[in-house]
C-alpha cells in the first residue's frame, strides 16, 4: 500500500472520532507546550545571564570564595575572605592595574531630610571601580586611603536615584542608618549613567545600588600573616593592564590564592577560593541553569510519557472496535504489513498532530514567562524541530504495539465479529 | 500445481483429497477428505445444514485458512502451504469475496470500497477509481459512487460488495449467502446479477442453504458432517 493511500485511509479513520483524537492528541500537546515552555524559558535565563557576562570587559578576573567545586552560584554565597593584605598583595603583581575591593554594609534605612528609604545594604568599593564608568553627574567619591579621615561620600546608580522622590542629586546629604542604630551622614558625589551591573558577581539587572568607600565597611579581621584588624571582602576584582595577559594574571593570583594568601588561611576548610574569569564564570552559569533547564523539562517529558500511554490506549481501543474492518481489509488482500501500516500512521498522525499544535502553545507559553520574569525572549528553534521529531516517534512507539496486534488479527474471527 | 493436464489451462479452484481439523479437546472434523475441482466458468453452489463445514470449505478456497492435509490449489496455484504474506496476495489477486452481512467499510464511499482491493495491489489511485466506477456502472450503482454504506439499501450495499469482489477480475468469486440479510425481491435480484456474471464468464462458488437459491448455479455440492454426500448437476441449458 502506498503512503499517500494509507494516510489518506488513517486520517478517515481519525476524522470518524473527531473528539476522541481530539483528547487524545490533547495528551501530547501539553506534552510537547510543557517541554517548549521550559526550554524556552531555560534559553532566555542562559541567554540573558551569560549576555551580562559577555558585556563585562575581558581583563577582568573575579577573586571568590565559595562553597566547594559544585558549579554552584558563583558569588551569590562567596564569604569575606579576602583582607586588605591580599588587596594590597595582588595589586603589586605583574600585569595587574588595579584591584577593586568590594563588599556589602548591612543598613536598614537611608533617608534624605525626611523621605525615608528602606535598604537591606549599601555597597563598599574603592574608586578605582569607576575608572572606566560615566557618570551622569558629578563622579567617583575620594579615594579612602592613606589613614585619613573617612570621605562622608556616596555614588549611586541611576535606579538607585529615582528610589527618592524627585531623584536624588549631587549634592543632597544622606543619613544611613547602619547595623546597630549607627548612623552616617553621607554627601551623593555622583550618579551613574547607567544601571548596567559594574561587576557581574554583584548579580544581575538592573537592581539600585548605593556606593560608599572602602573605610565606611565594617566587616574585618585579623590578618594571619599580618596580624592586624582588616577589612575582609567577599568579592575581588582584578583588573588587568592588558586584556592579553589576563590568563596569566589568573594564574598568578590563584597561585598566590593557593599559597600566602590570608585567603587560604581564613576560608572554611570546604570553600574553594579562585580566582575566575568571565569565561570560567559563564560556563558555570551555564551549568547551572542547563542542570534547572533539564530538571524541568524531564518533569514535562514525563507528561510528554503520559500523553503517548493515551494513544497507546485508544489505538488499542481502536485496534478493537475494527476488528471487522481489518478480517475485511485482510479478506481483500491486505497483507499483515498493510494493516500493521495502517494504524501506525493514524498513531503517528495523531503522535505530529499533537506536536504541531503543541509547539506554538508552549512558545507562547514560553513568551507568557519570559514576559513575566522581564527577560529577552530566545526561542530555541532546535527544539521546535524536535518536538515535531519527538511527535513522530511518540506516534510511532505508542502506534506500535496496536498496529502489531491489528496486524496479527485472524481474518476468520475479525469477519465474524460483531 | 496439482494434475499434470497437458495444454489445458488448470481449474479454477482445485480441492485434493482435504481435511480441515480443528483441536478443541479432541479433533473435530471441519472438513474430512473432500476433493472438488471448479472449471473455470463454471457456478457451483454448496449446500449443507450449519455446521456441516461450508464455511471452512469457503475460507480454505479463499485463503483464509489451511487445510490440515490435502492441497488446494486456486488459479492452479498450491495454496495450502503458502506463507501469510502469499495468501494475502492471493486473496487479493485472485479471490472475490461477497458476504451475507456485505461487510464494507463504512467510512469509505462506494466507489472507493470497490477499489480497496486494487489499493493493496498498488494500483494507481486514478486507475483504481476509474475501474472501480466502471463495476458500479456494471451493477446499476452508477449514479451512487459518493455514498457511504449507510446511505445504501441493503440490495445496494450487496451490489456494492459484489462489484468489490470483481475489480480485481479474481480466478474465482465466492459468495457466501449473498441473499441470506435481503429481502426475497432483493434476493432475486442479486441472485440475476450473478446469473449475469456467470454469462459473463467468471468462475462462481456460492454457498447457501436455501435450495432454490442453489438451483440457479449449475451443479450443487450437498455436504454433510465435513464430507460431500452427493453433487446434483442442475441443468437447465441441458449440456450433462
């Protein structure tokens, strides 16, 4: 029998029980919606992570301590390891143009006269992370070292701004109420151009951020190898003179991570400390999100599973119902392999059709996502191709057991049957 | 092939010495030693109360089963030993099946129930329509190409099927008590249509159980308990 004849026979069949292939098919197009959703979703998170990272200057190499070597989040759970010590150590290393310190000062509000902002934390930095940043007004605070007295300044990010009514403005002081009860009077010195995050580990987006210097941060501890009380950061960023060497200054900080460092020392025994740059970074992002990514979509896959058991049940509903259709079929010379023919295409129509309308379902359920978590969508075209793929052998595994059992009815018992 | 008849063209359908025997418990005799031979052109009709292995007569000249022992042989072709699949194609090339219950598929026009056979011989679609209103003309279903079994008559529908039955210009037509869901006046038409087809020349086995029915084929097989208890000639052209 030919293909055309036998699609043309399998879709009169599908057409004589227009709902029950109708709910049937049902079954494979949330299957397939569920697995396009996901992996939809999962590609815009991949592509909108990893495009931050992709804008970040390639001189860069991130100084991290975190929990084991588990690909986990990179930075989110880096702990305060790296002291005043450590800054000051690298910064004098070959090939190294500057080092920016940066952690977080925990604060519970920020007020201007009597507007009131409620912040969880502010972020302590020292000027040299503005070097290569315009400022919409006014620029970087003062630098914070050389023992005097502590500039009462702040920079903040343009979002960070609007958080007071009418925007704040160079020039507008700021109280700060710090852990504690303590408060500091700050002086805004500059607002950003841009929200764009300076350094990818501080997260993602465009979230306000508060800038102050390095001396306003309160975390220290007791340098191993100097001895005094530092200051101990979280996150490093070292910057290097020439994008070309930057695999080399990678190296050489995570040599001296590994060995002298008070790093080393402080760290929990289960943290790893190294030293990262934007492409070590972007693959464990993109680790993390495919290991989500797959995790939900094998939950989709399993609905993908119970849609085809549904075809498997109908067609073999089916297989039953035209007994007498395959004894006639078979009497006028059908071969086994004809009938066989014949029900795995209506599987397999059934197994496409699903997928067809499945796809634009689950791409804009993919959109309704992408739209809600505010990420540019990225449609993974692959995957609408394989979920027309994955129809046809949904169709074709769940067809086959049916089909083989049609195929072996006895004519004689098939033409007497009721 | 069975017999070795020189230059003449083998029998239609030629039953040797058969025996169909079914295990339920102890062996039932379905069919016990028959041996028949239906010349090409010829009309015969099998008689017999149910259960006296007519049914199993047909289904073994149609393919549907083997004999336990014995050959059959359609077209002068051994049938008995053939594979699944070679069965299949003689059903389909040289067997025309027409039933009691006309069995079509309801889906399907007429047109296109009476070229389902071609379709399992690769036929072309635009050939095998063609051929299949010719039939339909030649039954008096010309003007009834587009409906489906359910907007026939029951005289129609039987027409239908036995239009099926010859689209493939099979070795041998058999028919099972085409007139048996008819009624009488139905019947007597049907019955003429395959008067018709004999004079057309093709090759008929009718199975029935109403004598009058039988007397219009040319020579009847009685069978009994799975053995034929006597074959009458009914002539009524006067040639035996």
């Amino acid at each position: 029998m030919d293909a055309a004849e036998s699609l043309r026979l399998a879709a009169r069949s599908i057409r004589g029980h227009k709902l029950r292939a109708a709910l049937t098919a049902l079954g494979i197009v949330i299957g397939i919606a569920a697995v396009i959703t996901f992996v939809t979703l999962g590609a815009s998170v991949k592509a909108e992570v990893v495009g931050q990272f992709d804008d970040s200057p390639a001189n860069r190499v991130f100084l991290v301590a975190t929990p084991g070597d588990d690909g986990g989040p990179p930075a989110a759970l880096s702990q305060p390891v790296f002291t005043e010590y450590d800054v000051g150590r690298i910064g004098e290393f070959e090939g190294v143009d500057r080092v920016v310190p940066r952690g977080t000062i925990a604060t519970s509000a920020l007020s201007r006269g009597g507007e009131t902002v409620a912040r969880d934390q502010v972020t302590a930095t020292t000027p040299a992370l503005f070097e290569s940043v315009t400022f919409r007004e006014g620029g970087a605070f003062a630098d914070a070292s050389s023992g005097e007295a502590c500039p009462a300044e702040m920079a903040v990010t343009p979002s960070a701004a609007a958080l007071f009514p009418g925007n704040l403005s160079v020039g507008d002081r700021v109280s700060i109420t710090q852990r504690g009860n303590r408060t500091r009077n700050v002086t805004v010195v500059g607002v950003l151009a841009d929200d764009a995050g300076l350094n990818p580990l501080a997260g993602f987006g465009s979230r306000p951020r508060f800038y102050l210097p390095t001396c306003a941060y309160d975390t220290v501890v007791t340098s191993p190898t100097t001895g005094t009380r530092q200051n101990v950061y979280p996150q490093v960023t070292v910057i290097a003179a020439n994008p070309g060497d930057t695999a080399a200054v990678q190296t050489r900080v995570q040599d001296y991570l590994d060995t002298e460092s008070d790093a080393a020392q402080l760290a929990p025994g289960s943290y790893e400390v190294s030293a990262r740059t934007n492409e070590d970074i972007v693959e464990r992002i993109e680790n993390v999100v495919d290991r989500l990514t797959q995790f939900v979509t094998g939950i989709a896959v399993i609905s993908l599973l119970v849609g085809a058991i549904g075809i498997a049940n109908i067609m073999l509903v089916s297989v039953r119902e035209r007994t007498k259709e395959i004894g006639i079929m078979k009497a006028v010379g059908a071969t086994n392999r004809d009938v066989l023919q014949l029900f795995l295409v209506e599987a397999l129509l059934l197994g496409v059709g699903g997928a067809v309308l499945g796809v634009p379902i689950g791409v804009a359920g993919g959109w309704v996502a992408v739209t809600y978590a505010e990420l540019p969508l990225t449609l993974p075209l692959v995957w609408v191709g394989a979920a027309i793929g994955i129809g046809l052998v949904v169709g074709v595994v769940s067809g086959l057991y049916p089909a083989w059992s049609a195929a072996r009815v006895d004519p004689i018992d098939a033409l007497r049957y009721e | 092939m069975t017999g070795d008849v020189a230059s003449a063209e083998p029998p239609a359908v030629e039953l040797d010495a058969v025996s169909r025997t079914y295990t339920r418990g102890e062996p039932v005799y379905a069919l016990d030693d028959v041996s028949l031979s239906l010349a090409r052109g010829s009309y015969t009709a099998v008689m017999g109360p149910s259960g006296s292995g007519k049914s199993t007569l047909l289904n073994l000249v149609g393919c549907l089963d083997t004999p336990t022992a014995g050959t059959v042989s359609v077209a002068g072709e051994d049938v008995s030993t053939l594979a699944t699949r070679q069965r299949a194609r003689v059903r389909g090339q040289e067997v025309g099946f027409v039933f009691q219950t006309f069995n079509l598929m309801p889906r399907l026009t007429a047109e296109e129930n009476v070229a389902l056979p071609l379709v399992f011989q690769e036929v072309a679609r635009e050939e095998r329509l063609e051929r299949a209103r010719d039939l339909l003309d030649r039954v008096g279903l010309g003007d009834r190409t587009d409906h489906r079994p359910s907007e026939l008559s029951g005289g129609q529908r039987q027409r239908v099927a036995i239009a099926r039955a010859l689209v493939t210009d099979p070795a041998i037509v058999l028919a099972d008590e085409p007139t048996g869901n008819v009624d009488t006046e139905t019947g007597e038409r049907i019955m003429g249509l395959l008067d018709d087809l004999h004079a057309a020349g093709n090759t008929i086995l009718l199975v029935t159980h109403q004598r009058a029915i039988a007397d219009r084929a040319e020579r009847i097989v009685r069978l009994r308990d799975g053995e034929i208890e006597g074959i009458d000639q009914v002539d009524v052209e006067g040639a035996a």
